[in-house]
C-alpha cells in the first residue's frame, strides 16, 4: 500500500497492545471502523482522573524511554498535563482531522524544534495507551485498543509527514534580544531581532525560548507585520506563577540569546490575495497584539490600494492601566477606516465604559456582514463568543485564537463538544 505507515504500540514488557496501518491522507481514518463515540467517552471518562493521568504518562514514557527525557523542561511543574491533555482531545476527535488538519501540520512542524523525529511517536502513543488502559481497567477492551491506535496514528502520521516536508527549513531560529520595556505593573515588551529572514503571516503566533528557562518554550504573537529589519516586538503579560513570563519581563536583557520555532496558527490571519470584509475585533488584555499586527496590515492595503475594509477594536481589560499598547494604537490615530473602544470590567471609578469587553462589543452591535476576530484568555473567548452570537452574528463569522488551552472547541459550538473544531492559541510540544 504506497504511502502507509504501520505503528504497533508495545507495552515495555513487550505485549503488544495495538497495532494499526494508517493512510497518512487527513481523510484516511475510516470511521465505519472505529468507534468514535467510544474515544470520546473514554477520554472524558480518563480525564476525570485530574493530575494523576499525567502523571502515570511521564512516570511511563521516561521509565521506557529515558533517551526523549532531555526534550523536556527540567522542571515539569508548568508541562504537567498540555501534552496528555492535547493528544486526548486530538485523538479523541479524530473524526473532525479535516477541519484542523493544518494545525496538527502546523504542531508537526512546530516539534522539531524539540528534536523530534519520526520513531518518537510511538513510543508518545504507546505511553498514551498504557495510561488509557491504567485508567480504563477492565473497560480497556483489544477493541478499544484498536481504535485508539489507529486514531492516534493517524494524528501521529499527519505530524511526522508535515515535518518530513518541512526538513529543508530551519528546526529553530537564532535571535538576539535588541530591547525591553516595561509598559505597566504586569505588562511589557520584548524586541528581538532574528539571525536570518523569517516568514509569518500577521495574527499568527511563534514560539519563544529564552537561556533563562531552556527547553520551556511559549507562544507569542509578533505585535506589528513583517519588517525589513528582522526585529519582532512581543508582548508580555505577567502570568502569576509563571515561570517564563516573569523571567521575561525581570531578567531578560539586550544581548541575550534567544531561539524562535516556525509560525503557527490560521485563525486569526487575512488571506493575502483576497478582499477582506469589514471587520470587529475583541482582544482581552496581551490579546491586542495579534491585532496590531493585522492592523498594520490593514492600514497598508489601505495605504496602497486607497480601499480596505473598516474595523472596530475593543480592547477590554480589568484596570485602567492594562491599556498598554495606546503608543501602537497612536500611529493609526486618525484612520477613518479605524473606531476603537476601551472597556474596563473591574474599576467602578473608570470613566469610560465598563463591563465585560465581549458584552460592550454586542450590545453595540448589529455587526452583521462583519468577521469578528477574538482572542484572550480562553474563559474571555467564550464569553465574547457566545455574546455576539447571542446579538445575531452568524457562528461562521467569529474566528478566534484561545491561550492555554491547546485544542479546544469551536466557539460556534458552545458547552459542546460535538461540531466541528478550531485551532487553539497553540500552547502545547513536548518541550513547552
């Protein structure tokens, strides 16, 4: 069978406990054959475990395989759950791989900035079914089993053939901190300039190492378009507890050595070559940078053409000093195709407006024949997601991008897991 890849999973003891032939093709799981509703309640049924699935996974992959131990961050404490968390609700919705196929490519590529290759996959897979079989018991029947392979190998080989095809670019990215700044108690800048020239699309995100928390990788929107120059701003808020955010923002100085791994994410961007609707964005506190960025692409198709489309920004946060990114938005200051809005949610003495950024956005809708572009926390996205639906613009019409949560639903299908699904704010690898 030209193009198949065969995985068999093997417990350490050398029982074998799946084996599966995959079609690398998107469409190639043949769902007449798998139980899709079984991955699905399986999976919930496994993550009602909370902390100890993730657990039982590490203490199983590094026991079996100690030589992938070093793709990790020294300290697990932050990893703990993205990766089991991610590759469960892929798995399990393997059914939907069409409409997200370009962000499991995107991950495939993104993974080899860990060092990942092509026989590490099942050695992941056959960790993930040690641990669905811990947890599941005497639910853990050869049936399952089978399923559960073939839906991951079927994730595994649109991964590996992605990057397979991305062999002939770059793993990673050098680049050299150029300046910091900070905007606020909790908020600031990093701008780095890249060794060699380095392709994104604005809105899209790119994942940030720094020497002062090696191997603990994080995602990041470029604030501003592609510049000549190769420096990229980054926006930074103070995550409590977080371990790479403070270091960013305390200990990173011009002159230290950073790495970047290849851009990633769709939803947020505008196709290059085509007219682009009138547009409402909703960001949520560091959000904003993502729409900086579509903002300056905006206003140079405006610049250029003398048409393009017309957007209102609302830009939520919860005091009045997390509105960081006044000294971007004043370079636009006077576009007649630009309105934006500042809301503030948790301030009683704020003049301006207040409330829920999503809710202010609705109410002053209707936003009909418009695309909204959301992003945020993942608890703001859902919010503002529900609220304009609520106010009547169409679900196909709101796009978003989630932080944290690195495989979610589809904002159109809300408390549901069923429909179709979006690509995350990507936060999930094996070294993150």
């Amino acid at each position: 069978m030209a193009g198949t890849r065969r995985y068999r999973f093997v417990t350490r003891c050398g029982n074998p406990l799946a084996s599966a032939v995959i079609n690398p093709a998107p469409d190639g799981l043949d769902t007449s054959r798998v139980d899709i509703d079984a991955l699905k309640r399986t999976w919930a049924q496994v993550s009602a475990h909370g902390d100890a699935v993730p657990g039982f996974f590490y203490a199983r992959l590094f026991l079996a395989h100690p030589e992938v131990r070093d793709m990790f961050p020294v300290t697990m404490a932050t990893q703990r759950d993205r990766l089991v968390r991610a590759l469960g609700r892929m798995v399990s919705n393997v059914d939907n791989l069409p409409e997200v196929v370009g962000y499991i490519e995107d991950l495939g590529r993104d993974h080899r900035k860990f060092g990942a290759l092509a026989d590490h996959y099942p050695a992941v897979g056959a960790s993930l079914l040690a641990t669905l079989k811990h947890f599941l018991g005497s639910a853990w029947t050869p049936e399952l089993a089978s399923d559960w392979a073939e839906a991951y190998g079927l994730i595994a080989t649109t991964m590996i053939t992605a990057a397979e095809a991305a062999e002939s670019q770059p793993a990673t990215w050098g680049a050299e901190v150029v300046a910091t700044e900070r905007r606020g108690m909790d908020i600031g800048t990093v701008t780095i300039r890249v060794d060699d020239d380095y392709e994104y699309r604005p809105g899209q995100s790119v994942t940030l190492e720094i020497p002062q928390r090696p191997r603990q990788w994080r995602y990041y929107s470029p604030a501003h378009a592609p510049r000549a120059d190769r420096t990229m701003d980054f926006h930074v808020q103070l995550v409590a507890g977080g371990q790479v955010s403070g270091a960013l923002l305390r200990d990173v100085k011009p002159g230290d050595r950073v790495r970047l791994g290849p851009p990633i994410g769709e939803r947020l961007t505008l196709p290059p070559d085509r007219e682009w609707p009138d547009l409402l964005f909703v960001a949520g506190g560091t959000g904003m940078a993502p729409m900086l960025a579509i903002l300056d692409q905006i206003a140079e198709r405006h610049r250029t053409t003398g048409i393009g489309p017309h957007v209102a920004l609302y830009h939520g946060v919860r005091h009045p000093w997390g509105f960081y990114a006044k000294p971007e938005l004043e370079r636009l200051h006077g576009a007649p195709w630009l309105e934006t809005e500042f809301v503030v949610s948790d301030d009683p003495s704020f003049p301006g407006r207040r409330g829920l950024v999503g809710d202010v956005a609705a109410a002053d809708g209707p936003w009909h024949g418009r695309t909204a572009l959301v992003c945020g926390s993942p608890r703001m996205v859902e919010h503002t997601a529900a609220a304009l639906r609520s106010a009547g613009l169409e679900p196909d019409r709101i796009r978003s991008e989630k932080y944290e949560d690195p495989y979610s639903q589809d904002v159109s299908e809300s408390g549901s897991q069923a429909g179709s699904r979006e690509l995350a704010q990507p936060r999930v690898g094996m070294g993150i």
